[in-house]
C-alpha cells in the first residue's frame, strides 16, 4: 500500500480496511501474515509486561521516594516479600540510569522497629544541606499507630546507596492533639522555605475529611505540628500519598521543590477514591498560605492525573535533566486468587514528564523520552482517510508491546451531535455512548490487544459533541471487550478533553504492553490508563487497528506505531527476606 512506510527490512506487512459490521459481527477477515516476532510461542505468563516496572514476583504498590542522585536514578516501592497480596510492607529499592533498564537491590527498609513493626509505608525522599538524601516514611508502629520516622543512607559515598538506618530520634512526628492515629501518614519530600525552617506535609483525615497536615523543623528531626492544615477538604475522604511542589509558569522546565518565585505556580495532589486528583494555586512561604484556583469537588470536574486505574502516585525532581517526573501505581483489575496464581501484583506506570499546560489551568503529562529507547519495528502513514464505519488494520509490529502514536483531523464539524448540558459526568458518557454506539462525528480511535477477529479488544476512542458557543470532545477508554473470561473489572472509562477540534488535531498516544494500556490524549492533556486481561488476544494473537464508526470520515495526518523491546531488570544480588518477628 502506498500509504504504508516501513522504516526497518521486514515481511511485507498488511494493512486491511474492513467494514464495521464485520467487528461488531466479529468475524475473522482475512489471513494474517506472520513476522518473526508473530511466531514465538505463547509465554505463561501473557500478563507480565515487557517494557514497564515490575519486581519479579509479589506485591508492589505504592513509589515510594524517586530521586536522582550522583548520575543514578532510585526508585523504591512498597512490597510484599512473602506473597502477591498486600502485608508485611517493605521498601524494595531499584536503580536506574535511564529509568527504563532497572537493577533491583536489596530491600531498603523492613519493619523490625518498635516505630514500624506493622510496616514500613509510604513516603518521600528530601536532599538537605551538602546533597544529602533522606527519606521520610511511615511506620505502623506496635499499636498499629501511624507515626513518621526518618532513615539515612549508611554511605553517602556510595551512588547506590544500598544501605539505609534508621534514626535513632524516631518516630519524629507522633498522632497526638487529636490526630486519628490510623489516618495519618505518607510524608511529602520537604521544602525548605527562606526562612531556613524545612516544612513537610502528612495525609491526614478529620471529622471524614481530608487534609494535609503541615510540619516545621529546622533541623529535620524535630518538627512542630502548625495550627492549620496547608489545605483541607470537607468535599473529600481520606487523604493518601500528599505531593507538593512548584510548577514554573512558562510550561518549559520541571522545578526544584524548594524553589519559589513569581515564575511558578504549586500543585497539591491528594489520592482518595481510587483516583489521584489535585488542584493548582499559589503558595506563599511566608504565611504558608496556599490559595487553591479551584477547589476538589470529589466529582467530575476534579482534576486528575489520570482518569483510569492510577494511584497513590509521587513525582521528583531530575536535576540532571531539569524535569519533573511522575510515578503512579497501577492496580491489578483481576482479582486476588488470580493474582496469587500468577505470582504477582501491581505495576509502575511509565514514567511521565509533568509541566503545567499553557492555559495554566491544567498540567501536561508525557512519558519520558528515555523510553523512545525501546522502538524497534516501526510502521507508519500519511493522510489517510477512514471511512465512516471503517477498521483499518495497522500490522507489522508486535501490537501487543508497542508504541502508538496517531492524530485525527475531522472535517463537518457542524454535523456533530448535540451536547445536552447534563452530560457533566464523562465517565458515564462513554459508558452510555460505547465503541459501538455510532454518532456523526465519532466515535474513531484505535482498537488494541485486539483478538483477529475483534471478539476481544479494547478500545481508545474520541467523539467530539456541538454545543452552542464550542466544541466538547470525549475521550474514552473501553474495556468492556477486554476478555472472553468473566472475571476481571471490565471498567469503562472517560475524560472531556480541552481540545479545539475546529483548529487542532485530536492525538491520540498509547503504550501498550500486554495487561496494561496507557493513553495520552492531546498531547497529554488528558491521560487513561486501563489493565486488561485479555485471553484471545495474546502475544503474537494480539493486533492493532485504527478505527471509525462515525457515519463522517475522519482523516489520519499520521500514524506511527512501534514495537518495543523488553526494559532489561535484573537483580543485583538475591533478595534477603526480612526476618518477620
Ligand atoms: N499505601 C501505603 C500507605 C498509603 C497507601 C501502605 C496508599 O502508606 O496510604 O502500603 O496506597
């Protein structure tokens, strides 16, 4: 086809234009040619991923502490060395020097202390004075309390800091005056204000409603609790893993925590609902005043990281590339037997590059650019038009370990369909309005870890809406087609978009790596991630299709898409279990 351009030597790949009654039909449409990666033999492990983190077995939630320090990147982790279920948390620790290839090391920290003998849970990475990094955590100490307690690297000259102590002055921060003693952790990386006094921020619940505890020290061991929370909400629950940090104004670079000028403006993230959701304002150092722009809702308008299955995330800064990076945690959707059967539990998402957008109302986020590393195979084309009710077969590439990026330019855009103004809630909207549910304009995406015949597939999609003075545009992420097996969550779930249809492109990137798809709608400005367990569309049994089943044909300025090669993580030494009292 002459659309199509190969950029590597491989098979002759085919590119198929199928009826849209045939997917919903869900017929097989034709042979599909087999590259050498299409042969390999179905693993026993389909769910493992290939280019995301992931330890070799057991459970992980929560990052815990990235940080950049002498050239190497760290990242910790909660886990479970025992089993694939929750308990017995630990701080697993591995090291980067791309963010994409990992070295797992021993376990950092491990309950054994009166001040976390129930757990060694969430927290932050600080660097004081002379680059000296220290973490900050929460332990469960002997009466299930939460209390914050920090620990030092035992030596500073080596860059893999493999050894951590913990202080003899702990725990720091205790639940007294009134502070419920099992809603109150996850310590935030501290800033240091002008002052020279180091502030910190601790989740926390009162009266049912979260906020962020703020705590001064002027030499990090002893900290006094102020008055007021830095931020409160009576709209909310419990607020999990606080992140608070400086977002520079031009959109151009990350910014270093403590830093603070007229140049930046702050995020506060707070994780409650199964979804991490944050607000932008402006901080003031002096007063420790921050004046939120708008307010958490718990609803629909919040805004959020990401609108699909994302949590309990943390950024950093990277002083060597002058950016901020956000990790999220990304839950398993099957259920507990399965994951005890597969031996493991929970994903890190790629990690993102996080700016603030150009309008200032919302922030930006991209995977790294370390990760264009792992493209092999590429494939790609040019203007292509997609017939209203079209699928489009995109092969060539391992589609279920690839990279997809494409843009869709739309024409009649008087023609869409109507906006009615109680359709607030987006998630709902793409429930009620499906893949299969045709409008003039939309719904057209792509279909990944799709089965040949279309019987498994999930799908990413957009429809764009009329409304008196605007455009609304949806994206969705559909899993309800995910799996023939009845078992795991078949969530579906949606974004609005701030996108003007009329004069930009609706882009669409997707990472796909075999359980877990991660969609980055225009140009990041609204991010879905989904984990899928597909049982058709496996390995070399999984493709990739761009679709329309508007009645108006789209077009495509371009598509790229790409294999990706498997991140190398390997272990440094063989995990010692920590001892359990
Ligand atoms: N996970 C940690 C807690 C945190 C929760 C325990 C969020 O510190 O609040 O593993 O997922």
């Amino acid at each position: 086809m002459t659309y199509l351009k190969l950029e590597v030597t491989m098979e002759k790949s085919v590119v198929l234009v199928i009826g849209f009654w045939l997917l919903l039909l869900g017929n097989g449409v034709q042979s599909h040619r087999q590259d050498k990666k299409h042969q390999s033999l179905p693993r026993d492990q389909p769910y493992r991923t290939g280019y995301h983190f992931q330890p070799p077995k057991n459970w992980m939630n929560d990052p815990n502490g990235p940080m950049y320090y002498k050239g190497v990147y760290h990242l910790f982790y909660q886990y479970n060395p025992y089993a694939a279920v929750w308990g017995n948390i630990t701080w697993a620790h591995s090291i980067s020097y791309d963010l994409v290839n990992w070295i797992n090391l021993d376990i950092a920290l491990s309950p054994g202390d009166p001040f976390d003998i129930n757990g060694c849970w969430s927290g932050s990475t600080t660097f004081l004075s002379g680059e000296k990094p220290v973490i900050l955590y929460t332990g469960s100490d002997t009466m299930n309390r939460q209390v914050q307690n920090l620990a030092e690297p035992k030596n500073l000259s080596d860059p893999l800091l493999r050894e951590w102590v913990k202080s003899s002055h702990n725990p720091l921060m205790s639940p007294v005056d009134g502070i419920d003693p099992k809603n109150f952790r996850d310590p935030t990386t501290a800033w240091q204000g002008p002052d020279g006094l180091w502030r910190v921020l601790v989740g926390n619940e009162m009266d049912g409603h979260g906020r962020a505890l703020l705590y001064r020290s002027q030499d990090f061991i002893t900290w006094s609790q102020s008055k007021e929370p830095i931020h409160s909400s009576t709209r909310t629950g419990m607020w999990e893993c606080p992140d608070f940090y400086p977002v520079s104004i031009d959109g151009k670079n990350g910014v270093e925590t403590s830093s603070l000028d007229k140049f930046t403006k702050h995020v506060l993230k707070a994780s409650f609902d199964n979804s991490d959701h944050y607000v932008l304002g402006n901080y003031t150092s002096v007063t420790d005043n921050f004046l939120v722009d708008t307010d958490f809702l718990d609803n629909d308008s919040d805004l959020r990281y990401d609108y699909g299955n994302f949590y309990a995330s943390k950024t950093f800064f990277d002083s060597g590339k002058k950016r901020r990076i956000l990790w999220g945690w990304i839950l398993e959707s099957d259920n507990t037997t399965d994951d005890v059967k597969k031996g493991w539990s929970g994903l890190q998402s790629i990690p993102r590059t996080i700016l603030l957008s150009k309008t200032g109302k919302q922030l930006i986020q991209w995977p790294l650019e370390e990760i264009e590393k792992q493209h092999t195979i590429k494939v790609s084309f040019e203007n292509k038009e997609l017939k209203g009710g079209s699928v489009l077969e995109v092969s060539g590439i391992t589609a279920s370990q690839a990279d997809v990026e494409v843009s869709f330019s739309l024409s009649s855009l008087k023609e869409a369909e109507l906006m009615d103004p109680s359709w607030v809630d987006p998630k709902l909207l793409c429930s009620q309005k499906t893949a299969s549910v045709r409008s003039n304009v939309g719904p057209f995406g792509i279909l990944v870890l799709a089965s040949k015949d279309l019987t498994e597939q999930t799908a990413i999609f957009f429809r764009v809406f009329r409304s008196e003075d605007n455009y609304v545009v949806l994206m969705c992420s559909d899993q309800s087609r995910s799996s023939v097996e009845e078992g795991p969550q078949k969530t579906i779930y949606g974004a609005f978009i701030d996108i003007d249809p009329l004069n930009e492109k609706i882009s669409l990137r997707s990472l796909i790596d075999h359980s877990i798809v991660e969609s980055f709608g225009g140009e990041g400005r609204a991010c879905i991630t989904a984990r899928v367990y597909p049982k058709l569309a496996i390995d070399n049994q999984a493709y990739l299709y761009a679709f329309n089943n508007g009645t108006l044909d789209v077009n495509i300025p371009t598509l790229n898409a790409w294999s990706m090669k498997n991140a190398q993580i390997v272990s440094s030494t063989k995990r010692r279990k920590p001892n359990l009292n």
